[in-house]
C-alpha cells in the first residue's frame, strides 16, 4: 500500500450509525471504536447516532445524511448478521445507487485472517448513495477495528495510492449530470 506524501493530506467528513436495539452512545462501543480512529486519521466526525433494528429508521437515517453536503461518508455498524432483528443490509443495498461488492470481499479476506470461518456470518457490505459512500460494518468493535485499520484508513486517505475514494469523490454524482438530473 503506498503513500505519496507529496499529496497533502484531505479530511474527510464521516457520519457513524450504530444500529441496535440495546445500546446507547455511553456503552456503544463499536461506534466508539470508529470514531475514535476517525478522529485520530485526521478526519472530521460530521455526525453520529443510534437507531433501532428496523428498516425504515435505518434507511431514513442514512438517506438523510447521504443528501447533506456536510457528510462525505457515512459507516454503520450493526444488524449485519443473520437472526431477524438484522436488517441493515436490507434497509440500505436496495437503495445504493452502485454496490461496492469490492468491500464486502476484502472485509471478508481481513476478518478470515484474524476469526477464521466465522466471517462467514457477516454480512458487511458497502455502496453509493447521493453521492456518498456508505460501509455496512458488523456491530462488534473488533469488526470495526479491522474494517477502518485494513480498508477504510487507507481508501479515506487522498495520499494512498494508486487510487483512493477521495480522489474520485467530486465525480460521484456524474450519472446524475449526464442524464440531466443536476
């Protein structure tokens, strides 16, 4: 993974939602987790919340964010598993304007690595909506360690190369211009 430290460095604008039915911001400690490393890469924390299990306050959070020009980037964490009160894949894949299977695959060979097998019970995913990029992370902090320090730090970072998400940011929305929509 190179560094070009000839570029300067750009922070960009992250929102956390931690999705679960039991936890508060005091005892969240996944969302903790990616703030904590948000902050310390330079970024900026644009916002952060908790919201229930359920599929239409999940998606209307994160439509909400993804249309605020103050918000570059929005992580969940939660609800990615297979009981039934996990449905943050549900609320947000039928609404990405482009899936990012790429993350999915590389979240999986990261967690391989450190749990084995038992990454198979995620279902951690990521896309684009408004223009935003959205990561669906599971909700256990190790899982979110491992997706910010293996993935994320690196494709929020302007100065990684050869390529990074930051760079191609400003030309997210070009669907939208080439069919007359802006």
């Amino acid at each position: 993974m190179a560094d070009n430290s000839s570029r300067a460095f750009v922070p960009v604008k992250i929102a956390v939602l931690t999705v679960s039915d039991t936890r508060t911001l005091d005892e969240d400690k996944s969302g903790r987790t990616l703030v904590e490393r948000i902050v310390a890469a330079g970024h900026i924390l644009a916002d952060r919340d908790i919201v229930t299990d359920d599929v239409e306050k999940i998606r209307e959070r994160v439509l909400s964010w993804s249309k605020d020009e103050q918000i570059d980037v929005i992580i969940t964490t939660g609800g990615t598993g297979f009981t039934g009160r996990d449905v943050t894949p549900e609320a947000l894949e039928p609404i990405f304007e482009k899936r990012m299977d790429g993350f999915s695959t590389i979240f999986h060979k990261v967690s391989y690595d450190k749990i084995g097998t038992s990454t198979i019970q995620s279902r951690a995913t990521g896309g684009v909506l408004n223009a935003t990029f959205v990561f669906v992370l599971p909700g256990s902090p190790g899982a979110c360690k491992d997706a910010w320090d293996n993935i994320l730090q690196y494709q929020l970072d302007y100065r990684h190369m050869p390529c990074n998400f930051v760079e191609i940011m400003p030309r997210l929305d070009e669907h939208l211009k080439r069919g007359g929509k802006s």
